[in-house]
C-alpha cells in the first residue's frame, strides 16, 4: 500500500518562507540591542557606588609621633667655699712652706755627655769606606801570600775537585781579621782550607771612614787548581 501525503501538511514548499522570517526576527533583534540605552542617572549612581566602597576599603595612614627626650636633670647646687676669718695673733698649724729652687750661681753643675756615635761605630761594619783597609804590600802580595799558605788537600786531589771559594771577613779597627765565613764554596774539604788561610793573615791597615778607623767587610777569592 503506497502512502499518500496531503499536500497542506507538506512543509517542504514554505521552507523559504519560514527562513525570511527567521531572519527578519534576527535582524529586529540586533537592531533592538543596539538602540537600548541605559539610564544615565542609573549609572551615575553606580559609579558614586563604587567610589564609595572603594574610599571604605581605603586604609587611612598613621603617623606616629616622635618621641622627645627626657628633659635634662637640674644642675648641681653650687658648694660656696667658706672662709674661715682668723685673729692675727693665732697661730696656723698647715702652714705652706716655699723653698727656693734657685740653684746656686756657685755650684757646678755636671753634665754628661753620651757619645752615641762612637758605640754606633763601634758595632757597624762597613762595606765600603773612604780608606779601605790594605794588605801589607798590597793587593800584589796578598796574592802571593795566600799562593805560599795554601795547602791543596789530599781527598780534594784524589778526586780531582776544582774551582774558587769565596771567603768574606771583617778587618777590625786595629787591622786584625774575624767573623770569617765562606759566602760561596765548591768542597768541604777546600772551604775548611780557606778559612784556615785567612784565619791566619797577618795585621792589615785598617779601614777608615772620615778619618776614624771603622770595622770593613772584605771579601777575597781564592782559587783552587791542580797542576
């Protein structure tokens, strides 16, 4: 049995009749939105409203007041002295004696004098000075005096050990030779000789420094060579 549809019930055929309305309903309510206004005494209120709370919510600021000192305290009563008003005729028991400090134009006075410079002298070593101290004949025969009193040791022989020690001494105000010491040697055996030579120097012309003879320091090389 075919069905049979009634052609005032079919909708299909007013499909777009119902679109135009549908969009006419559309635009009349846009256009509806965009002219409504809201009151402006209403909003005015709202604003005083907000600003309102706003002042509420607020937190009002604080000063604290500086704090003033202590006011100083009251001076010190003043202590009158009191004098005590005597007869001429009483005897005072505190009675100030004044002795007089003035020496006497008489009397010697003794004054000693220190002479610090002659102890400094006396303890300072010179490196260099006006008159350096001399060998006896000079520097020539200082030389040949120390060729003369070596004495090549043994064990440095047998080895073969060469070369040049340096001894450093002092000469004294009086010309004699102490504090030797070697400042650069080569071997045990040929520093010990050195120092036993120069231990056994004679006197030399002592050094002097603005014109006073003064303790020098003095160094000589002596060198060691076999032959």
């Amino acid at each position: 049995m075919e069905v049979k549809k009634s052609p005032k019930a079919d909708l299909e055929n007013k499909r777009g009749l119902f679109l135009e309305i549908g969009l006419a309903l559309t635009l009349a309510f846009v256009f509806l939105a965009f002219e409504w206004r809201v009151d402006s005494s209403e909003a005015t209120g709202l604003e005083d409203q907000q600003e309102m709370e706003a002042e509420e919510e607020m937190i009002p600021v604080t000063r604290q007041e500086p704090i003033k000192p202590p006011p100083p305290p009251p001076p010190a009563p003043k202590v009158a002295e009191v004098l005590e008003i005597v007869d001429n005729d009483e005897e005072i028991e505190d009675e100030l004696e004044i002795e007089d400090s003035d020496a006497d134009m008489d009397e010697e006075v003794e004054i000693q004098v220190v002479e610090e410079e002659e102890e400094e002298d006396e303890a300072q070593v010179f490196v260099i000075v006006e008159d350096m101290p001399e060998f006896p004949g000079g520097q020539l025969e200082l030389q040949k005096w120390i060729a003369r009193s070596i004495k090549y040791p043994v064990i440095a022989q047998e080895n073969g050990i060469t070369g040049r020690v340096f001894v450093t001494f002092v000469v004294n105000k009086i010309g004699g030779v102490e504090q030797v010491r070697v400042v650069r040697g080569v071997d045990p055996s040929l520093d010990k000789e050195a120092v036993r030579v120069i231990n056994q120097m004679p006197k030399w012309k002592p050094g002097k420094q603005r014109g006073k003879p003064v303790k020098v320091s003095y160094t000589v090389p002596i060198n060691f060579q076999l032959q």
